[in-house]
C-alpha cells in the first residue's frame, strides 16, 4: 500500500508519486485525507490489510503519517522515502522524527544514504523516475533555441538565478519560467522572463524541446522532476554542482562554479545546435537508465528485502 498524494504542480506524468503506477494491484491511499483523520483511497486495498506501507513522501508531506498508518495498519512494514538534503532534514523535528518512526528507509540519491550511514541510519538508494516517453522531443534537432528555461521552485537560488537571467538578457537569450509554485510575481513585469500559466504535459514537453538548456541553480538539492524531464526531452542541464544531481545528469560537463561560467554554458547550447544535439542524444540516453519502468524491478527487490516471504507480482 502506498500513502501520499499527488503534488498539484506536477505534470500527469511526472512526480514521485508515479512510483505508484509500478504496482497496479496495491492499495494508494491518500495521505492528505489521513492527516485529518479521513481514510481515502486513490485506489482502494483489495487485502484486509497491506504487508507493507510506503509512506512516499516521508520527511515532506507524509511526515505526520506514521501514527496514524501505524494505528490504523498495525501489522504491516512501513517504509518511507526520505526527500530532503539531510541537513536540512535534520533541522525539520517532525521530518527527522520520520527517521526513528519507520521501519526501512529509502533515499533518493547516494549522497543522502551515504551522510546518513555517517550518522549511523541504514537507508536504501533508490532513484526517482521519470516516464521517458512522455518528455521526448519532436522538433529537429538542426532548430535553433535561444531561450532559458527555469523550472520548479523547490531550493532554487532565486537572487542567483535573477542575475543570470539579466545576463542572459543582455546577451540576447531570454528565459522561460514554469511551475505554479515558482515565484512568479516576481517576473511578471521583466523583459527576460516570459512567465507560462499552468501547462499541460504535451505543452510543457514542447517548452524543454524548444529551450537551449534548463537552468538549474539551487541551494541543495537530492532528486529533481525537472532535471529528469529535461534528461528525457534532450534539453541540457546547466547546473551549480551538487553531488546529487551529478548522480543523475551522470557528469559535470555543464556544472558551473559561478553566475558567469552559468551563463556561458547556456550561450554555449543557445549559439552552437551541433553542441546541443550531441548533448541531447547524450542525456536522452541517460535518461533510460531512471524510466520508471527500468527502476521497477529495483523497487521490488527493496520492498521483498523487508518481508522475505512477501511475493511483490
């Protein structure tokens, strides 16, 4: 049984919660409803009571969930996925508290599993995913692009990413903002930044395939929708370095230690389609490796490691 529910600015395709879809036949109950003491069902549990619930957002949304899943499902194995940067999950009491209240942990990422077994906590690496086939790109690759794209809002570097966008500007490439939950008021009067309303999933699927590159500039980071949907679409990753995403993107070659080598590296996609295509095909290929039906197989080994009698079909 999974517990959780859709974040409301991802795509139909995109999010963690799409795990969800690897395991038609569990229980998805909804962790919102819970919360306040509501039992749910995005899909109901067809077993009296589930061998193992995974609480899919555990030290974010699904921090407050463990009581009342334990209560209600006293019997089964909880799991839960850890999110946050550790630091900033260890600042977080309830969130930290998700670390003594579950049974098995999963992380997104390697750094996290790694700086947790430092504190002593066993944890699992299990990447986020992403549907490739919802991402892919049409247009052909000999187009010119000459915008930015910045998307999301989670631990991004705002001031950071407004002087680069006025760099950008002045050299002639303007930036794409999307996600409902970005600081969109704070563009709606600049000449650099376009602001999109909410976009469907083909629409948002366009909008990488027509970028030079993502920017991502962030303050931390463990796993990102967005720099997976770009991997999938062909569209650069130009990233401050961060162990995380480097474990995603699968190298440091558009890493960039300041707001200038930032901007180069976006201009470097912008004026040369040759360099874009052949980074395109690049991260395309990556990007297979995080499908989510790629992964599946992975996320079954994790769950039977918790019960070795359970049978995951």
């Amino acid at each position: 049984m999974f517990v959780g529910d859709r974040c409301c600015d991802h795509s139909s395709s995109s999010g963690y919660d799409q795990l969800c879809r690897l395991f038609p036949d569990a229980g998805w109950l909804s962790g919102q409803a819970l919360a306040n003491g509501v039992e749910r069902w995005h899909r109901r549990l067809e077993v009296p009571s589930p061998r193992i619930a995974h609480v899919i957002y555990g030290d974010c949304s699904g921090k407050h969930l463990f009581a009342p899943v334990r209560e209600r499902f006293p019997e089964a194995t909880i799991v839960a996925t850890l999110h946050q940067p550790v630091a900033r999950l260890l600042r977080d009491p309830a969130a930290a508290e998700s670390l003594e209240a579950a049974d098995a942990l999963f992380t997104v990422s390697r750094r996290q599993a790694r700086e947790l077994a430092a504190l002593g906590i066993t944890t699992s690496a299990l990447p986020h995913g992403v549907w490739t086939r919802a991402f892919r790109p049409s247009r052909p690759p000999e187009e010119l692009r000459r915008t930015a794209l910045l998307v999301g809002n989670y631990l991004r570097d705002w001031p950071a990413i407004r002087r680069i966008v006025q760099r950008l500007h002045r050299a002639g490439a303007d930036t794409v903002l999307v996600g409902t939950n970005a600081p969109r008021e704070t563009f709606v009067d600049d000449p650099a930044v376009s602001v999109c309303p909410r976009l469907s999933e083909d629409a948002l699927a366009r909008v990488y395939d027509g970028a030079a590159a993502l920017l991502m500039v962030v303050r931390d980071a463990t796993a990102s929708n967005a720099v997976l949907e770009s991997m999938a679409a062909g569209c650069p990753v130009v990233f401050n370095e961060s162990p995380a995403l480097v474990e995603y993107v699968g190298d440091t070659i558009d890493a960039f230690a300041n707001e200038e080598e930032a901007v180069m590296r976006v201009l470097h996609y912008a004026d040369d389609v040759r360099a874009r295509s052949a980074r395109s095909e690049v991260l395309m290929d990556r990007a297979e490796r995080f499908d989510w039906a790629r992964l599946a197989g992975r996320y079954r080994r994790a769950y039977d490691a918790q019960r070795p009698a359970l049978a995951i079909s």
